[in-house]
C-alpha cells in the first residue's frame, strides 16, 4: 500500500510540474504576442505619421506676411481700455480679485521658461489660449498628425519686466500688450506632447524622437502651418491679432479686449 502511495505521489507531482511548464509557455506566448502586437501598432502608426507629416505644405512667404500684418501700435491699441500692470504688487491685487489667472501645464498648453510670478493672464486671454490650444489638438488629429500641445514661452510682462527685457534685448518693444496681461507668446518649434507620459500615445511620441532623430523637426515644420494656419483663421474672426516673430521661434499673440 505504502507503495502505491509513493508512486501516486510521483505521477501527482509529475503532472503538476507539467502543468506549471504548460502555464509558464502560455504566459510567456502571450505576454510575446502582445508585445509584438503593440510594436507592430507602433511602427504602423509611425509610419502613418510620416506620412501625414510629409502631406502638410510649410507655411507660405503670403501666409507668413499675413501672420504680420497688424504691428505693435494696432495690437496696444486692441488692449488700450484694459490698464498696464506695473509691478508685482498690482499681480497681487489683480489675483485677489481674481482678474489675473496663474497658467500652469493641462491638457491644451504647457509652460516653458517663463519666469516665477509672471505666468498670469488675464481670464479673457486665457480662455483665449485654451481654446486654441483645444482647436489645434483637434485639427492635428484631422490632419494625422501626433498629439501635442502649445508651448508658452512667454505671458504677462510687468512694466518693469518689460524694461528689463529692452536693455537685452534692443528687438523688444517699448510698451507691449504683455503688459496688460492681454498676450503670450506661443514656440513654433517646441510641442510639447500631449498627455502625461505614460499614456500610449505619448510614449509612441517618445519612440518617434528615439527611433527618427530627424522626425520631430519635421513634424514641428508640419505642425507650425498647423498651428499657423489655425492662428489666421483666429485673426480672421477678429479673436486675436497675431505677429510671426523671426528673431524669437514664436508666435505672439494678443487678444482684443472686449
Ligand atoms: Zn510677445
């Protein structure tokens, strides 16, 4: 008896082993699989992409003359019955009243070398920035282009600021409609992806700048006459005056006050 106990024991332990063998083969089938399948999709979406990339034609000479039609003058007087903000105590009294908003990175923008205390605009240039931020996520996914969002480079000046910037900067205007808390500055050469990192989409936007070192200066020329495009259409309707700077990679945009 004590034998055939033994012997059980044995087949018992046998097929168990075999079994185990069978569970780790089908994970590990499995876990190729959809690794394959993720990098198959992937590449397939890359090549989608390039492809998009290529379709987009540059911003044209008259497009881009276009984008700087309305000078400095035209765009203070667009802000001229909204009042200058010179220093940080007014940011602090216009935040109290909740007349200044603070941008931080969402959905739509991200904020890039702007400094402490002067990432403010005024609530109506702000819904101004967001909404077009959500215009041009939805025309790049039209367009078959990647996710990405507006990147501002520069908001809210006060006074002081603004001199400052002068004595470095002999290209900066003498008074600008980023004092009054009515325009930023939007980079035509950074997009920043859209999401947080981990999602999908963001990390297939990663693999783009790892895999086609080349590609992301292609997809910003594509996505520059995106967004420009965009910004015409914007002027057109009279929501924002919009200047092509040459010597900053930006475009500035003012919003009128109503
Ligand atoms: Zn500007």
């Amino acid at each position: 008896m004590k034998k055939k106990t033994r012997g059980n024991r044995g087949t018992n332990n046998r097929s168990g082993a075999r079994r185990l063998v069978f569970i780790l083969i089908a994970v590990f089938l499995t876990g190729f699989a959809a690794g394959a399948t993720t990098l198959w999709s992937a590449h397939n979406r890359l090549i989608d992409w390039r492809a998009s990339i290529n379709d987009v034609q540059p911003l044209t000479r008259k497009e881009i003359s276009a984008l700087r039609a309305h000078l400095n003058p035209v765009h203070l007087r667009a802000v001229s019955s909204v009042g200058i903000i010179r220093n940080s105590k007014e940011i602090d009294e216009l935040i109290q009243r909740g007349e200044l908003i603070h941008l931080s990175d969402c959905a739509y923008y991200a904020v890039h070398g702007i400094p402490n205390g002067m990432a403010y605009l005024r609530p109506q240039a702000e819904r101004t920035l967001a909404g077009l931020g959500a215009r041009f996520s939805s025309k790049l996914a039209g367009e078959g282009l990647p996710p990405a969002r507006l990147c501002v480079t520069s908001a809210l000046r006060t006074t002081a600021y603004q001199n400052q910037l002068q004595r470095r900067n002999k290209n900066a205007a003498n008074h600008s409609a980023h004092e009054y808390g009515m325009a930023f500055d939007i980079s035509y050469q950074r997009f920043p992806a859209a999401g947080p990192f981990w999602t999908p989409s963001v990390w297939k936007w990663k693999l783009i700048r790892l895999l086609l070192p080349s590609e992301p200066t292609a997809a910003a020329v594509a996505m520059k006459a995106v967004l420009g495009r965009l910004l015409l259409a914007v002027q057109q309707q009279k929501q924002a005056l919009v200047i092509h700077e040459s010597q900053q990679p930006c475009f500035h945009v003012t919003v009128p006050a109503k």
